[in-house]
C-alpha cells in the first residue's frame, strides 16, 4: 500500500495495474509435494489478490481504472502433473471473471489474460511438447494490445486457444483418453 502511494502521489492514479506474478512446477498427485502446490497457490492467486487489495479501492472511488492479471490456457483443463498450476489459473481466471461482472457498475475494467507457452526461464526446463510457443516481445505485444483495447479476455495464441478452446466441450471420457494418449501420463510400475 505504501509504495503504490507514494507512486501515485508522484505520478498520479494506478490507470492498469496487472498482477504478472506465477511459477509453474510439476506436481504431479503421485508424487504430491503440498509445499510446492501451496507455493504455487500463494504466488499465482493470492499475488493477484494482493494486487487488487491495494490498487481496487482508489480505482472504485474514482470510478474508474483497469484490472488485469495473467492467468493461462492451462486454466481451461486440467493437464497431467500439473493440477495444481492449472488449478490456480483457474482460479485466477473465474476471480476476475466474477470481478469483471462486479466492477463494471463502478467503471473499473476487468481483463483476464490467458497466454500459452511462451519462452522464458519457467519454460525453458520444460521437456513436454510446448505448441505455438511464443517470444517474450510477441507475447508482451498481444497482452498490451489487449488492455489498450480494454478487453474482457486475451486469449493467444489464436491456434493453441482455440484447441484448448474446443477441449473444454469435450466429454470427461473422452478427454481423459486424449491426455492419456498425449500428455506423458505416467504408468505405474508392476506390482511385485
């Protein structure tokens, strides 16, 4: 709260403010580690929280001002060894959709953004297929388009969304198989 002061009282009022924090281990529930998902949960969901406890109540007040905060196409569905990322994305994801419907009346924007893969350091360990994978620049370009457009969603890339996009419909069933077949499920050893 104090920094975000002292920052507007020399630069005016937060106009966006956009929580970016988030890690992403592997976790996967047969070798659950609760510190790690906690971890997770603290810096991906609560991160946003935080944010929005410090900058929300001016940007009310004023009635005006935008929220956003990075949230990811891995909310949309669970993915094998990585239930807790893809469960705090989504709550990240159905926080701000609620917030959006809420803060609307008090002219405060709400924009979730839902990026794929894109090229950093948390995915540059990563072994697992990374589709559509985007640069850093070409990633940052479609979020700032997005909140300059003052959209609800951004979702990109257009190719991965709409994939992920058409799994979200798919039955239970059906989908189990597919990230069975494609998402290096692990199988358990035999038994002795």
């Amino acid at each position: 709260g104090a920094a975000v002061a002292s920052i507007e009282s020399a630069l005016g009022p937060t106009d966006v403010a956009v929580a970016n924090a988030g890690i992403g281990v592997q976790n996967a529930s047969t070798r659950l580690n609760l510190e790690r998902v906690k971890e997770t949960m603290r810096t991906n969901f609560d991160g946003v929280l935080h944010l929005a406890d410090i900058v929300l109540p001016a940007m009310i007040a004023r009635r005006s001002g935008q929220l956003a905060a990075v949230s990811s196409l891995a909310g949309w569905r669970g993915i094998p060894a990585n239930g807790p990322y893809c469960a705090s994305k989504a709550a990240v994801s159905t926080l701000l959709e609620a917030w959006r419907i809420e803060l609307a009346p008090y002219g405060v924007a709400v924009t979730t953004i839902h990026p794929g893969f894109v090229k950093t350091p948390m995915t540059a360990g990563d072994r697992n297929p990374m589709p559509f994978l985007l640069e850093v620049d070409d990633a940052a370009r479609r979020m700032a388009d997005g909140l300059l457009a003052r959209k609800r969603r951004v979702d990109f890339p257009f190719q991965l969304a709409s994939i992920v996009g058409f799994g979200r419909g798919l039955p239970d069933w059906l989908y189990d198989r597919v990230m069975t077949r494609f998402a290096f499920v692990p199988k358990p050893k035999p038994r002795e």
